[in-house]
C-alpha cells in the first residue's frame, strides 16, 4: 500500500523535495502550488504524480503533509489546518529555516493530538523556484527535525525513514537549539556579509577604485549578501532573540581586535590569525552545512583569445554542468583568474581532472 506525501509549495526545496521523494515507488507524491504554471511545470517533470485543486484537496488524503513555504506562510496555514479534513495519524511537517516561531504555531495541532514534527533540510541553490528543483539537492546536507517533547517517537522514526530517498543527513534536534545554532552559523553570517558591503558601499563614495578591488577575495566573502531579501527579512524578524545574542558576543568578539590592534604585539596578532586558520582549516568539507555552498575551481590560465571557450567545451563535453563562471580581476590571496562554481563536490573533482588532462600542463587548476 503506498504513502500518500502532500507538499503544499513547489519552489525550489517543495520541487526537490518531490524528485527526491519519488525515487521511492512506495511514496505517492500530490503537489499543491497556487501557482497553477507551476504546478503544470512539476506535474510534466514528473515532481509530483498528482495535481491539487486546492489545498483541502491535497491534505485530505495524506498520511504525511510537507509545507514547503515560507515560515510566516506555513503558520498561517497551520492556524487554518483546524478547519481541514485530516486522515487519522497525519503527520504534518515544514521546511522553514527557523523552528520557534513554527513550534509554537503548532501547539493547537498538538493539543487536538495532531502529530506536527518541525523540519529544516539544510540546502540550497542560487536558482530559484520549481525550474530549479534537483533530485540530488539533499544529498550529504543535513535535514533537521524537531518534534515536540510529547510526540510519538514512532511517529519521529516512520519521518525519518520516509525522507531516506533525499539522501540527507537526517538529525533530531530541539528548535531553539536548532535556531541557536543557525543564527551562529548561517544567519548572523548573513548580517555580517551585508554590513560589510554597506562599509564598502560607503567607502566607494570617497574612494570610486576600491569597487574594483573588491571583485576578488571581497566578493567570494560576500557572496551571501546576495540572497533573496525579502527570506531573510522574514528570517531576521523571526530569529531576532538569537540574533540579537550573536550581536553582543560579536561586539565583544571586536573590542578585543580593535585592543590587539592597539597593542600592536605582533606574536599575539600572529596567534589570533593562526588559530582562526587552525579552526577553519579543521571544519568539514565533505557535506552541506547550514549555508548554501558553491564548490569552486580556480584556474591560472594563459591570457591568449579562445582560453575560456577552451576550457567551457572541455566541460560540456564531460556533460558537466557549471552554476557560474567569473574572471577574478584581483589576483591578491586568489589562485587563479578565472573563477567556475559546481552544483557539488564531485562535479568539481570531475572538472578538475577533466582540465588537468586536456589543457595546457602550465596551467594551475586548484
């Protein structure tokens, strides 16, 4: 007998979500978007099996309901779900990158013995929407849980086991640990990035050239800034306590910097910059964390007509596809000129061995 999956939401993560999940023949996938193009587009890819006229259709028949949207989203349609028509047992779920405020919309479920278990799937693109859904999106990133004290763990187990197709890391955790660890990790990061392209936005003013000095290691460390503001207000207003605590350490975090710098002791300098590089150089590189990544390869290349349609055959070649391509003007603390970004590890490890034995040996490719 097969499990029926609802996803309300088919962007992005709701259409990944579905490929992934139908690689399952035992899970029967209905999709609801109120975007009808959408749907259209999901239902042809094979994303969903069923097209939902509405959500009441979608979740009357479900055993698992997924909400894909965003956090002030989804809490509206769980303060409506009272009035739904459920399946005995449903288990309802989300995707939403902050817990709290979603937990806490799903206490009346709860206490009308609804089963509500919160979830995070810890990935991302730079591409939006359902054109963008990947099967593989999950894979080796981490999809967080996190049920209520009360719930059945049978019921935490039978999720888990159900979202073994994403190929994911999946982990159980509290949501305010959850929302802890992703305002340290992934939306703090976020405030630190745009502030310091306000800094630079600033200093551009007096200085016009710093704009071009900034193409290089500035951008890459930046590169988050560019995210949908419209999310991450949300996400800002939403995870504002532990934010606002990432803040204050933060601050103090500089008060010591700006008295080493006063100090000007070269050996203590030396010993902040070489533990920072011990600890980072220490992290994992093998899996997704709470930020989105790009997997980049740096190419030293000849400056001859011809090089980069070169180098771009050699990878259309190989059928491996690429998410961006740059020329890196600066060369400062960079390897290379030209800059390619992968979807994954593994496309970049191809690319790399598919260059290393085509172009020129001169060329470092790193």
């Amino acid at each position: 007998m097969k499990i029926n999956v609802s996803i309300i939401g088919l962007g992005l993560i709701g259409g990944s979500l579905g490929l992934a999940l139908k690689r399952d023949p035992e899970l029967y996938v209905t999709g609801y978007d109120r975007s009808f193009s959408t749907l259209d587009q999901a239902f042809r890819r094979g994303i969903i099996d069923k097209i939902a006229t509405s959500i009441d259709n979608a979740c009357e028949d479900a055993d698992v309901i997924v909400f894909a949207t965003p956090v002030n989203t989804t809490v509206t349609m769980m303060q409506q779900a009272s009035q739904w028509t459920l399946k005995d047992g449903v288990i309802l779920t989300d995707t939403g990158s902050t817990k709290g405020p979603i937990m806490e919309a799903a206490q009346p479920l709860l206490e009308r013995g609804i089963t509500f278990i919160g979830g995070h799937p810890m990935a991302g693109s730079h591409k939006s929407g359902v054109t963008a859904a990947k099967e593989h999106l999950f894979e080796n990133a981490y999809y967080v849980l996190t049920p209520d004290a009360q719930t059945d763990k049978a019921k935490v187990d039978f999720l888990c086991q159900l979202l073994k197709p994403t190929k994911g890391k999946v982990v159980v955790l509290e949501a305010e640990e959850h929302d802890r660890m992703t305002a340290i990790v992934s939306h703090f990061p976020h405030l630190v990035a745009s502030s310091l392209v306000g800094r630079l936005s600033v200093q551009q003013e007096v200085q016009p050239f710093v704009r071009k000095l900034a193409a290089g290691g500035f951008r890459d460390l930046t590169r988050i800034a560019s995210a949908d503001p419209i999310m991450w207000r949300d996400i800002t207003t939403q995870n504002r306590v532990e934010l606002l605590k990432q803040l204050d350490g933060w601050l103090e975090e500089m008060e010591n910097v700006r008295t080493m710098l006063t100090s000007n002791d070269p050996s203590e300098i030396y010993e902040y910059f070489a533990g920072a590089k011990q600890f980072r150089d220490e992290l994992p590189i093998a899996s997704q964390g709470a930020l989105y990544m790009t997997y980049d390869l740096h190419i030293d290349i000849p400056d001859h007509p011809g090089i980069i349609s070169d180098i771009t055959k050699v990878l259309a070649d190989e059928r491996i596809s690429l998410t961006n391509i740059r020329i890196v003007e600066t060369r400062t603390d960079v390897f290379g000129i030209l800059v390619i970004s992968f979807q994954s590890a593994d496309d970049r490890e191809r690319a790399k061995a598919a260059l290393a034995q085509t172009m020129d040996y001169s060329m470092q490719i790193v």
